[in-house]
C-alpha cells in the first residue's frame, strides 16, 4: 500500500495510537518497518505538545498530534491537530 500511495506522488502517513498499535501486532516494539513514515496520533487532551508521546513502532517522534477529538469550531465539530 505504501509504494502504491508513492506511486501516485503522495506522501504516506501512519495514524496510530500506541494501544491500537499493540492491539494489532502484539507489542508496542512490533512491525518497525514504517518507522521512516510520518507518524500522525490521537491523544485527547487539550495539550498543543508532544511530551504525552510514548515511543513505539520503531518512532522515537512523531509529525503530527490528533489533541482534541471535538472542538466546536464556528458551530461545527472538528478535531484539533498539533504540528510543529
């Protein structure tokens, strides 16, 4: 999937919290093998910061941060992302 996303001149990125990592390949230190992805996770909390990240996957940082499920944005609900 990753060289077809490439084929077409994206760029692919891994979206991932630790636990549903775990819950897929067994263990947080599992499946490095996209490590040289971006990696774009979910922690819900108001924090524009990456210091709640847990290494895992083989990334010892990650791109991106999904901080807050449902803010209300203009009347609608959106999610909140963290990029430095």
């Amino acid at each position: 999937m990753v060289a077809l996303i490439k084929s077409y001149g994206k760029i692919p990125a891994i979206f991932s919290s630790v636990t549903n990592w775990q819950k897929i390949f067994g263990s947080r230190y599992a499946c490095t093998g996209f490590k040289d992805l971006e990696l774009w996770y979910p922690h819900s909390e108001e924090s524009q910061s990456f210091n709640d990240f847990v290494e895992f996957g083989g990334w010892k940082k990650p791109s991106m941060k999904q901080y807050h499920v449902r803010a209300s944005l203009c009347e609608s609900v959106a999610s909140l992302n963290y990029r430095p």
